[in-house]
C-alpha cells in the first residue's frame, strides 16, 4: 500500500468517525435537541411492584413481606436477582441526550417519529411503584450509537440512554426468573397436612402433645414420621420449567394429581404441592407444580421422583404411632393398674427418689427392684402387631392403668380383651383415641399377673441362726450347729465320718440371706415329695416341694420358686448311706434275672455267678466263666454300693415292668434282693433310692453284658 491510498483511507475514516459523532449528538433526524438533562429518571428506595407491558402480555412482579412474586399472568415466586437486575436497571437510567417534537424547529411530526423510534407503540412499558411514587417508562429501539430511546409517560421528549433496562426487558424470557429453590414453611411450625391422591386421604393437626391423623386428636402419629412428610415439601428444586399455560395441567397429569400435599401454619400460610405424571420412561423425575394457596398453579416443572414419589403410597398405618404410650423410661415415677373386677396394684418411687415401693395392696412388702423396674417400663416396651378401631363403650375393659410421670403428667391406657375371641392379642388403647394397638398378650402379661410376682426377691431377714433340721416325708432327718470356727457341723451320731457337711454349708449359708429366684402365681404349694427345714425354736422354717423346687416360708404368704443350685440341697443326703456293706470277697452268691409279671410272662432263665473253692467264676453248674473281669466287675461295684438319695417306696402299681434283679448271698448267711426298674428307681428290701450315676451306668452295661449270655456264660 503507497503513501497516496493510505491518506485517503485516513481521511475516509476521519470522515465516518465524524459522522457518527455528529448522529450521536444531535439525537433523532427532526427533533430539536434540549440543553438541561435531569439527572435519574427512576427513583425510590424500596419498591412495591415493577409491570411490563409487552404487546397482549402483561408481566407483574410484586413485594409480597419481603419475598418476590410474580403476580400476572401467573403467580409464582421469583428470584431476587432478577428484581435486583430491573431495580438497578432503572436507577440506573441517567440520560445521555434528551430530544423534542413540540417546539418550532422540528422539521417532521412527533407521530411519525416516535413510530421510528419504536414509542409509538413502545416496545414495552415498564411501571415502578417505589416509595417516591410512580414510574412508567416507555422503552424505544435501540440507537446506533451503543444506546436505546426511551420516553416517560406525559413527557414528550425523548431520552437516549444506557440499553441495560432495555436488555433485561425486551431479551428476557420469564422462566429465568424463577428460583432455583422455591419457598418453604418452616417445618417446626407447620400444623395442618393434608394428602391426597393415595390410598386413602390424611388429615394430619398437631397440638402441644405431637401430630394426630384426626382432627380431634384422637389417632396419634408420629412426630418423626409426619416431620418427615412436611419435609418433603420442603426445598423443592426444580430441575427445569416447562409451561405456564393453565391448559396444559392435562397434559402433565396434574389436572388431576397422583398426590397432593398442602401444608400450613398458625399463621393462614399454606404451600400446595401436586404430582403429576413421570417426565421420563425411567421415572426418576416427575411433572409438578406449586402454590401458596389451595389452587392449582399453571406454572409446571420438573422435580427429583426421590423421595417425592412416595407421597401416593402414603398411608395412615405408615405415619401412626406405633406406641401405646410415649413416655420414655427416665420420665416414670409410678404406675397404678387397676385389674377389674380382681384387685389393684400400684407401686411409685420412694420419697427419697431412691427406690420403689407399694402402695397397694402390698404396703408390708418391698418390690423386687429389678422386677418392679420392668413392670412399670413395661408399656414402653411393647410393640403393636397392627391398630384397629377402639371399643365401644358397652365392652369393659380388663385393666386401666395410670402411668405417672415426671412434672405432675400421667398416660392413661385401657386394654380390653380381643372382639374376635384370640387369648394371644388384647387391645390397648389411649386416653381419648380412637383406635386400638393389638397387643401381643405376652407382653402385658406382667400388668395381669399376681402381685406376689413383683415382691423383693430378697427374703426377710430372721436373726441368728445358730441351728437347722432338715426333715423329709421319707423319714429321714439331718440336724446342724453352726459352729463359730468350723461352720455347719453334723448332730447326728452314726456316720458322723461319711457326712457331706460342705453341701450343708452351702444350705446353711443360703438360709443366712435368701433370695428366691421368682415369686409364683400358686396360692399353696403343689402336693408331692416335701423336705421341712427348721431354723430353730421361734423361727419359721421353710417347706419346700422337691421335685418341682418350689417352697414356701411359713412366716410369709405366696409360693417361691427356688434357685436352680439350692433346690437340690433339700432333698440331698448328707451322709453316706451304704446300701450294702460288704467287701466283694464276702459276696458268695449273685444270681441275675428280669423279675416275671404279666406283662412279661416269657422271661430267659436267671443267671448265677459263685466262686469256687479256687477263687473262679462259676455257673450254678460248676462251669467256669470266660468273662471272669466282668464278674469281677459285678462284685466290686455291688459291694459297698450307697444310696444318693433316699426317696420314699413306691407303690407297687407304680413301678414300671420289667425289673432287673441281682440276688445277693453273703458270707454271713445273708440274702439281698437288689432291684431297678426302668425310671432308674433301686430298691432293696424296703429301701427305694436313686444310685450315682456312674455306679447305675456300670451296673447297667454288666447287666446287658450278662443278659446277652444268661443261658450259656
């Protein structure tokens, strides 16, 4: 490029430059240009609403207690960013150059050349309420100069200024206004839910003592449960919005809604949400919509399905409070349980708040603390198979119960027994509610059970004990002293060396502070095999049925159950009792049998075992044994063989076919007939007893060996 073409493309430059300048200044090709400019054209400080006008639609933002709504043609919250946006937009509106049509030096009418300008229509029309009054601006097309023209209403000229106001009006799409969270109650303080739309509609209130689905409070819910609900209405995000035309609620689904929820508060302020169809084939996102009234909203969206998908599978038994009662453990201070028709019991805690004691009707008696404990949590504790509704008030309950608690409060519950006729459920129910928690008999039982069940375990104490006699209804006796050094010492004079003084003791010691293991419901103590233990002259004493280790104190109603390792101890021998006192060489006789009757009349022949001259084995026949260490064995276990435990004769229609016997000749011209019958019962002559284990498993093992050969050794 030369020097030549390279001046005449400055000049050409300097030419346009020029001309754009001379445009920018002198404003609209007619108008007379005005010297003073006013220095904003919007002013205020809080603004009420902003309308904009554009062609057939109106647009309505209003301050509704400091949050912003869009008002026309719908209602719905907007963000605060965009209000910011148009505020700022407008007090921003400083004229750069202000022009006229009305004086004498226009050159074309002012109809004509606002139509140019694009304010005759405007383009749109934008109104402001703020504290210092009304605004309307008229907004024009944009200049070539970088600027947009711009009329206020009943002021003919025209002003060209910044194009901010005019791109957030005329290129904004409504959609983006809306917020991205939309506006919730707080859950604390909502009180009415209702949904609708599922299985079954719900009517949620809650008062000072938690949520209820009745309105007159009578079917109690739980608090987590409905908080929950509320919550999900709570911090909605939509993913995106997709129609504001009220027409297209069909098409979403949400003409008529799969779920409603509406929630509220003291205050009248209430938020609606609708479900309706899923807005894609994997469901995960579902078309809805939002108000703060009870009316339907145009404006649709799309949400999250999770969790808000649930809502119509929603149901009363879902959200009811499972507890009979809502106490927790720590709050109970006492419990009275009147049984009708049967008695009352009613246990609190002491007034030194240490402990617990009766009221009624046991005032002589301590609670068993661990027991009494559990009785009064026990409403805590139990856990409803289902609701159905509560009684009427023809059918009368079978207990009323009072639960006391903390600051003066009590529960009250009735429980009734099943309409259907089950032993295995009962029906408790609140005070003032309408429906009934079936209750698993089992875990109220203790409420319906004896008083006697929840004494001290503990018995009282008697004093001193320096002597016991233990007695039993098979005639045998065993007396103890306590002794200051050595402990329990046997009274008796024969055997004094075979006593079993160290399982005394442990009698002995439990007599020093006895603890039962229950209390039982049995008014008198079960008829059989009884042991008497006396604690001395002017103290009771303790009878006690063996086999079922069950006793009584005489100076005490009710029948105890004892512990397990006590039990024994009465019925135990507590000296040696031998049952053949015989060494195995003074045993010269063993014949072996089964003992004919009825029931067996086809029995082998008995088997004898004798020792020869030599010191062998032999048969009744003088045949030598081959099993000589059995019989060997035989012997020595007969010999010096001693009763475990005396136990009283059997009757004869007791004894149970067929029975072993072992006839026994001794040196001294003795004969002993030992027998054992199939509940492992030994007798001889008239001495029934039981044998140790290990000699009646010997015994038993020789005696198969032997049966197995009783006609040929």
């Amino acid at each position: 490029m030369n020097f030549k073409t390279t001046l005449v493309m400055l000049v050409l430059l300097a030419a346009i430059a020029g001309a754009y300048l001379w445009m920018s200044s002198a404003g609209p090709r007619g108008a007379s240009p005005q010297e003073s400019l006013p220095d904003t054209l919007v002013t205020g400080r809080e603004f009420q609403s902003i309308t904009i006008q554009q062609q057939d639609q109106t647009l309505t933002l209003e301050n509704q207690e400091g949050q912003w709504w869009q008002t026309q043609p719908v209602r719905f919250p907007v963000t605060g960013e965009t209000v910011e946006t148009l505020v700022n937009a407008g007090l921003s509106l400083v004229p750069r150059k202000v022009f006229s049509y009305d004086d004498e030096s226009a050159t074309i009418a002012p109809g004509e050349a606002l139509s140019t300008l694009g304010l005759e229509p405007p383009r749109a029309t934008v109104t402001y309420l703020s504290d210092t009054g009304t605004h309307q601006l008229l907004l024009g097309t944009y200049s070539v100069a970088g600027s947009a023209y711009l009329q206020l209403n009943g002021d003919e000229r025209v002003y060209l200024v910044d194009p901010t106001l005019h791109n957030a009006v005329l290129n904004a799409d409504p959609k983006s206004w809306r917020p991205q969270t939309l506006p919730t109650l707080d859950a604390n303080r909502v009180n009415r839910i209702t949904l609708t739309g599922g299985p079954q509609d719900l009517n949620l209130t809650r008062a000072e003592d938690g949520w209820s689905l009745a309105p007159d409070g009578g079917e109690r819910a739980d608090d987590e449960l409905v908080t929950r609900l509320a919550m999900m209405a709570q911090h909605l995000k939509p993913l995106s919005y997709v129609s504001d035309a009220p027409d297209a609620l069909t098409q979403y689904g949400l003409a008529e809604p799969r779920a409603t929820l509406t929630t509220a508060d003291a205050t009248g302020a209430r938020q609606t949400l609708r479900l309706g169809q899923d807005a894609d084939l994997g469901g995960t996102s579902v078309y809805a919509t939002w108000s703060d009234t009870d009316e339907a909203s145009p404006v649709v969206f799309v949400l999250p399905a999770d969790p808000i998908n649930e809502l119509p599978r929603i149901t009363a038994d879902l959200l009811r409070d499972p507890r009979v009662v809502t106490a927790s453990p720590g709050t109970i201070r006492g419990q009275l349980v009147n049984r009708v028709g049967r008695d009352t019991v009613e246990i609190n805690q002491s007034p030194d708040g240490q402990g617990l004691a009766f009221v009624e009707p046991e005032t002589g008696y301590d609670p068993d603390i661990q027991r009494a404990s559990r009785w009064l949590t026990t409403l805590t504790r139990v856990e409803p198979t289902g609701h159905v509704r509560a009684p009427r008030e023809a059918q009368a309950p079978i207990a009323l119960i009072e639960l006391r608690l903390t600051g003066g409060r009590s529960e009250y519950v009735r429980l009734y027994a099943d309409r259907d006729g089950r032993e295995d459920v009962l029906l408790a129910v609140r005070e003032s509610e309408t429906v009934a928690a079936l209750v698993p008999s089992e875990q109220v039982a203790p409420l319906l059970a004896p008083v006697v069940t929840l004494r001290d375990r503990n018995l009282p104490d008697v004093g001193p004990i320096e002597e016991l006699r233990l007695t039993r209804d098979d005639g045998e006796a065993f007396n103890f002293a306590l002794d200051p050094q050595q402990g329990w010492l046997p009274q008796n004079d024969d055997f004094t060396d075979q006593w079993h003084a160290d399982r005394f003791k442990e009698l002995g010691d439990w007599v020093a502070s006895p603890r039962v293991r229950s209390w039982t419901a049995l008014p008198e103590l079960p008829r059989g095999p009884t042991a008497r233990l006396s604690l001395g002259q002017g103290k009771p004493a303790y009878v006690v049925n063996v086999d079922q280790q069950l006793g009584q104190r005489t100076d005490l109603p009710g029948v105890f159950r004892l512990p397990e390792v006590i039990a024994p101890l009465f019925g135990e021998e507590y000296r040696q009792k031998l049952v053949l006192p015989y060494r195995p060489d003074q045993i010269t006789r063993v014949t072996l049998g089964i003992e004919s009757n009825p029931d067996s009349p086809n029995l082998p022949p008995a088997a004898t075992i004798s020792r020869n001259p030599q010191g062998v084995f032999v048969d009744a026949q003088g045949n030598r044994f081959d099993n000589q260490a059995q019989c060997a064995a035989l012997l020595n276990t007969l010999a010096g063989l001693s009763a475990k435990r005396i136990i009283p004769a059997r009757l004869p229609e007791q004894r149970q076919p067929p029975i072993r016997f072992w006839e026994l000749a001794t040196d001294d011209g003795q004969t002993h007939r030992l027998q054992r019958d199939n509940l492992g019962v030994w007798s001889l002559n008239d001495l029934t007893f039981f044998i140790e284990a290990e000699d009646d498993k010997l015994l038993k093992q020789l005696d198969t060996a032997w049966g197995k050969a009783l006609v040929s050794p």
